[in-house]
C-alpha cells in the first residue's frame, strides 16, 4: 500500500498538529526536566554556580581593588566586573550544553527521545533555554558581590541592561556547546570544552591588558564581543574597542555558524 492510499483511508482528522497550548506545555516540560537535571549536578552547580561571586570579589575586590589604577579609575573596576559576568555566562552555557548532550548522545538518549511523543525542537530548545537560566543565575551571584563590596559605579538601569546582555549572550556559547557534545564522545567533551573556554577566558582581555602583540587578536574570541556588548550596555565607554553592533553581528553569526552544524551532525548522526 503507498503512502498516497494510506492517507487517503485515514479517518479525517487523524493527522493534526498540536495545540499550542499542549506545544508550549510541552517545552515547559523538557525545560523543567532540564533544569532539574543540572541542577542535581554537583558538577555543574559549583564551578559555574557558586564560584563566579567568590572568584570576583577574591580577583576583581581584593586584588584588583587595591590597585592604585583602580582607585584613579573607578570605571576600571566597572570593567574588571564586566569580565566576570561574561565569565559567569560561559561557563554553564558551553559545558551545560555540550557535557550532558555527548554523555546522552552516546547513551542512545536522543534516540529514544525521537521515538516520543514530543515537538522535535523542543530537547535542543530546553537545553538552550537552561544555559541562558543559569547564566542568569551565576551572573545575578555576581552582581550581588559586587554590590556588596560597592566597587562598581553602575547605575540600576545600566546594571540591568548589563546583566540582560549578559544573558542573551549565553546563546553562542550555548550553540559552542552544541556543536562540541554533538562531536565529541561523553568522555572526551569536557576537555574539549576546557580547551575552547580556557584560552577563550584569558585571551579575550576580559581581566586584564594583553602584550601589544596580541591585542589585535581579542576579536578572534566570542567572549570579546560579549564583553564589549556589555561595556556598551553598562555605558562603560573608556573600555570599548569595538562597534557593539559589529559585535552582536559576530555572535548572531557564531549562533547561526556552531547551532547548524550542530543540528546538521544531530540529523545525521545521532
């Protein structure tokens, strides 16, 4: 019997989409499970959830802070604080994404996933929509410590739209991470991911003023164009290098550039 037959004997309304209502349900759901599931984790709740706020204050307050340029300066420590918060937003986006999707893709997880009754989108969905919770999350820690210790300036309307930035900036990385657990095996991709972030981190000139030599380089690194976003946002204009909008530009394109490929491996492979 061909497919043309089939449907034709169907009884009418056998083939029919979701109501939106049961579609957006349906996301909640995997978000949920998502969430709990990371959030379990010990491995993920203390590197990237607990340890931004510390790191800052132990760096950007008590080292930074007993800078004499950092006393002249006051918009330094506005951009010291700015480099912890992209550091707090790449973190749960690259390994929350990409260590649990290769450990699941190599257990047959998405397979199964497949055969439910589930939107197909909505598993990569949940995945990018918890990386940007959690962003918030270890972000929002950081913000707080930097209240606390009174060493930014930054209006609450200049913070806010920093830490939105912030957030939505946490989708690159989060399409990195996709690309990386939809290629690497379960064991492998926590150290392929400790490759991108690690030298991502110190060579993006988040913290501190790279060599002459490397400068020109900052705009190779994702987490440059956040951070200049951000700086943009916070209204941070001593420390911008570089067109915020050239920057948003740069990360839609890595979304687009790491999100396909990875989708396309997924299709392909499993």
């Amino acid at each position: 019997m061909t497919t043309s037959n089939l449907t034709a004997t169907a009884p009418a309304g056998a083939f029919h989409e979701m109501p939106t209502g049961r579609l957006v349900r349906a996301y909640l759901i995997e978000a949920r499970n998502e969430f709990l599931q990371l959030v379990r984790s010990l491995g993920m709740v203390i590197p990237f959830l607990l340890l931004p706020a510390p790191m800052y204050v132990f760096f950007g307050v008590v080292l930074a802070g007993s800078s004499p340029d950092v006393r002249a300066n006051p918009e330094l420590a506005n951009y010291v604080f700015s480099g912890w918060c992209v550091y707090a937003a790449m973190g749960p986006a690259i390994f929350g994404v990409g260590c649990p999707l290769a450990v699941e893709r190599e257990s047959g997880l998405l397979k199964l996933k497949r055969a439910l009754p589930a939107p197909t989108g909505s598993y990569l969905a949940a995945k990018m929509i918890i990386s940007m919770a959690f962003a918030l999350l270890a972000v929002g820690s950081v913000v707080v410590a930097a209240l606390v210790a009174g060493q930014i300036t930054l209006t609450a309307g200049e913070l806010l739209r920093h830490v939105a930035v912030m957030v939505a900036g946490a989708i690159p990385f989060a399409a990195i991470g996709l690309f990386i657990g939809s290629c690497t095996s379960g064991s492998a991709a926590a150290a392929i991911a400790n490759m991108v972030f690690l030298p991502m981190l110190w060579l993006a000139g988040l913290f501190f003023p790279l060599p002459k030599a490397m400068e020109s380089w900052v705009v190779i690194w994702p987490a440059f164009h956040l951070n200049q976003i951000g700086l943009a946002a916070a209204g941070v204009d001593q420390f911008r290098f570089f067109n915020p909008i050239m920057s948003a530009v740069v990360l839609a394109g890595i979304t687009m550039l790491f999100g396909g490929l990875a989708i396309r491996r997924l299709g392909r492979c499993g």
